[in-house]
C-alpha cells in the first residue's frame, strides 16, 4: 500500500490544491502550548492555526481526511480553553483525525481519549522519552486509531543532534516493532522532501518507511515551502509533480529496492552528517 501522505496547511486555497495533486490528509496545527520553549533556535515550524482554520479547511475538502494537531493536554487556565473543551470544538468543526503531541504519561493519554470517545480517529505523536518509557501501557488502553513518531522533539528529548540518529541508532525500528506488538498496523515516522531534495536524501527515507511498515508520512517543508510561492498555478505544478514522483519511487521500492542495503547506506549518510554538525 502507498503512504498516506500529509501536509501542514491552514490556507483553503492551499488545501484544494493539496487535495487535488493526491495528498491523503490536510493537517491544520494548532499546537502552541510550550512548542517554543522546547523547539527555541531550531529550523522548525510553529503554525498556531485556530479552530476557525479547521472549519474553513473542511468546508473546501472533498476526499482528503482533516488531522488536527491539538496541544498537549492541559487545564483550562491561563487563557487556554483546556484539553476538553478543546476537543470538542475541533469535532464540531469537522476534524476527522485527532492528534495528540508531547504526552508524557499514560494519564494525558487517557483524558485524551476520553475527551474525544470514539467521535474521530485519534493518533498518538510519541515524541518524549518518557512516552517511549511508558509506551507498552500507553498502547493497551482502548481507542487508539494511529500512532505516528515525531522525530524533532524525540531527538531533542534523546540529545541528538540530528533527528535522523534515531533512524540509523535504531529507535524508531524498535518503537515500530513495539506499535505492531500491540496491534496497532497504523503508524509512521517523520517527514519526508521532494524526491532529490533533504539533508537526508528523501529515497533513503521513503524505503526506510517501506522496510518498517510504516504506512504514513508528513510532506515537509523541503517538499514544499508554500510561503516561498505566491503564485497558485506554480504551487499546483509543485504539488502534483512533486506527490507522482513520490508515487513512482514508491512502486519502485516494492519491486527492485534493496531495502537492506538502503538501511546500510542511510546509516552511513547520517553517521557523514552528524559529522558535520
């Protein structure tokens, strides 16, 4: 089965065009709650979309899934709504997927499955390493749709300079090994460049996906940096010729990829560029 594909957006125009060029789920980031704090200095994006972005995203999707970055879980307190509340508007404004980032405890894990009850998808973004300590407990408690690793935080919370470490050191293997051990056979990793593009090559990346069964993936900003594009047919070219040329490498992986060796060789490129850094 190809990837499902997502992209970070909270722009309706963006959206159509996104769905369009075959993108499975537009993903509206609403998470903000001590993002900053932990990611200060770093190359990374903090979009701080609202509800109302989720409403004007869903009024435009035909076929592609809604994903919802909510914030951690937290009280209603200091100007935050709390996770409940929370909840219950991103559902009522359309949200088909839920995600939950930077838990830490089988605890949040519970208030957020309880919150949501069975009215939407949820998806567990395990990027502490307190979360991978808890992480057996985490995924036996029921109404876990989806589990996807966020490489940034966790390297951070690892030390790693470089978030693909945990790629060539072996963790996010052994965390997928543990994800299926418990049934889970949706889950994925990181995100992924345009074919070509990435500190990481993105073809290292994508059979890595394939060789860990991973079934989902973010399109990164190296893929496509929509602030950097103003006009809306250049973003339709880049879109569509950058989502079939994922699409082409991808039936290429499961007939004439040595998946092994690739494994080896991103091993060696990520050891190069740890080097560097």
């Amino acid at each position: 089965m190809p990837l499902k594909l997502m992209y970070i957006t909270n722009q309706p125009e963006v959206a159509q065009v996104v769905e369009h060029a075959g993108v499975d789920r537009v993903f509206v980031d609403m998470e903000y709650i001590g993002k900053s704090a932990r990611q200060g200095g770093m190359d990374t994006v903090q979009s701080h979309h609202t509800v109302e972005d989720v409403a004007a995203v869903r009024a435009v999707l035909k076929k592609s899934e809604l994903l919802v970055r909510i914030n951690p879980v937290h009280a209603a307190e200091d100007g935050h709504m709390g996770t409940a509340v929370e909840v219950e508007r991103v559902i009522a404004a359309g949200a088909d997927v839920l995600m939950l980032p930077y838990f830490k405890t089988v605890e949040e894990v519970q208030t957020f499955l309880q919150c949501v009850n069975g009215r939407a998808k949820t998806m567990l973004l395990v990027e502490t390493k307190e979360a991978v300590e808890h992480l057996d407990e985490i995924l036996g408690l029921p109404g876990i749709d989806e589990v996807h690793i966020g490489m940034n935080d966790l390297s951070i919370s690892y030390g790693k300079k470089f978030m693909f470490e945990l790629l060539s050191d072996g963790t996010v293997e052994r965390l997928c090994d543990r994800i299926r051990r418990a049934g889970i056979t949706a889950y994925g990793f990181g995100g992924i460049a345009s074919l070509g593009k990435g500190l990481l090559p993105a073809e290292m990346i994508i059979c890595e996906h394939y060789r860990l069964g991973s079934s989902i993936a973010i399109l990164s900003r190296s893929f496509c940096n929509v602030n950097q594009i103003d006009d809306l047919e250049e973003l339709k070219r880049v879109f569509e010729t950058g989502v079939a040329d994922i699409r082409g490498f991808e039936r290429r992986c499961t007939t004439c990829c040595d998946l092994a060796e690739n494994r080896q060789k991103l091993a060696e490129k990520v050891t190069e560029i740890v080097s560097t850094l």
